[in-house]
C-alpha cells in the first residue's frame, strides 16, 4: 500500500481536524469536522476532494460541519453507531466489529467511552496511525463528561496498549497546559522536563505539538502512569488502583 498523506488542519480556537489523502486512488478523509471554511480551504490548496468524513464523537466542535462538507463534496460520514441520532449526516454507523477500509488501508474502530459514552478511535494497523479523538491529548486526556473515571481508565488503557510506535494525531492543541500539570504531578521526569522544552519552543512558535506516539505518551502522560512509584507516592495512592490513581489525577487536573 502506498503510503498515505497527512495534513493537520488547526480549526477554530484548538480543534485539530485531520486529512488522510490517498494518492493511490485520489480519496481522502477527514477525521472530524470542526470548521467547513477551514478544511475546504486546506483541500483546495492540495487539489484534494473529501470523500469521506471519520467522525469520533458527537460534539459540536467535532461535527458541526459535516453538513456543510456533505452538501459541498457529496462525502461519506462514519461515526459512533450509540451517538447516531447526534451526529449530523452519518451515513455508516461504526463499532469494534466493523471491517473498515480507507483507501485500500484497513481501519479498526475502538470504542473509547468516558469523554462521551459513544466515542471512538480510529486506527490503521498497517499505517501504525491512531487518531484518539477526546480521549487521549499529548500529555493529558479529555474531560469525563458523560462516563466515570473507571470507563476512561479502560478506554485509555486499549490505546496505552497499541505498538509503541504508533503515530497518534488527536483532537485538540491542549499540550501546553496538559504538559504543565504533568510537571507537577512528576517533576523528576528526565522524559517530560526534556519534552516540555521542546513543546514550549513549538508554541512560542506557533507550531503545533502533534502528533505524538505512543511511546512518547506512556513516558511522559501522567494519566498513562498511573503505575509510577514516584506518582503513586506524591498523591500518597502507594496501593490504589489503577483506575484510583487516575480518578484523582483528572480530578487534580480539573482543578488545576
Ligand atoms: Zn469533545
Ligand atoms: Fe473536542
């Protein structure tokens, strides 16, 4: 399979919308929909056409231009069978059993609920691409809005648990403040103190700090490590769960 091209589109405030071009046989793929002006833009500079619209939950800065794109390129859009009624324009409903293919590349779903109970993450094995949506931000992880802490902890352990190299693009520019509260939580990280230098100069430059890997998130993503000694005993959790662990991170994180 010739590889794929991959353009990452800044939309609204921090929204992330992703573009997967195949140049094989000219589809490609938007992964969410935050803003039509914007993505239409960033495809007629490339000379690309929307085919298809990979939807990972029901939020609006997710979705809210499904229709407009649906009604200008004639796209395809796959979403979250449970958030069906809430995602405007879904013409394939998608779960964990669906036999997916982008393009010639195949596409696992994997149901991620805790941002919303219906979210999903997309990944292309061959492509070793993950594309996490709201549940999984370099350093950080979406806000629990419909789930509890222990659904979150289980959808983020199956993306923790996916080769290590692979390439991860998710839903938000939220490095910057996530990597801040990481630094708090675990100061002595060699890893993280060196990643955050780094993610300072993109943002001082405008850049943007995505995509991440997976092995670069279980070094450094506190709510990945909820298994580090040094974590465990600054929240005094030594013998916690898991899961425990995590609850009290998000709910440090939502007050930080
Ligand atoms: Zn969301
Ligand atoms: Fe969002």
């Amino acid at each position: 399979m010739p590889a794929l091209e991959i353009i990452q589109i800044p939309c609204l405030s921090d929204n992330y919308c992703v573009l997967i071009h195949a140049p094989a046989t000219g589809e490609t793929a938007a992964i969410d929909a935050p803003a039509a002006d914007t993505i239409k833009a960033a495809l007629s500079r490339n000379n690309w056409r929307l085919t298809h619209i990979l939807t990972t939950h029901h939020h609006n800065d997710h979705t809210g231009a499904n229709m407009a794109l649906k009604a200008y390129y004639g796209c395809q859009i796959w979403g979250p069978e449970t958030e069906a009624d809430r995602i405007p324009g879904l013409d394939v409903t998608v779960n964990e059993q669906s036999k997916l293919v982008f393009a010639g590349h195949p596409i696992n779903v994997i149901a991620t609920p805790g941002h919303t109970l219906g979210h999903i993450a997309y990944v292309l094995p061959d492509d070793k691409l993950a594309f996490t949506g709201d549940t999984l931000f370099a350093l950080g992880c979406g806000r629990i809005f419909e789930g509890v802490p222990e659904t979150m902890w289980r959808s983020l352990s199956k993306l923790a648990a996916l080769p290590s190299d692979t390439t991860v693009y998710c839903g938000h520019e939220y490095t910057l403040s996530n990597g801040r509260f990481a630094l708090s939580i675990e100061p002595e990280n060699e890893a993280l103190k060196m990643r955050m230098i780094e993610v300072e100069r993109l943002r001082a430059a405008g850049l943007p700090t995505l995509p991440t890997t997976i092995a670069a998130e279980l070094a450094t993503n506190p709510f990945l490590r909820t298994n580090s000694p040094a974590i465990r005993a600054r929240l005094g959790m030594e013998s916690a769960e898991d899961w425990q662990v995590f609850a009290q991170l998000r709910a440090l994180k939502n007050k930080a």
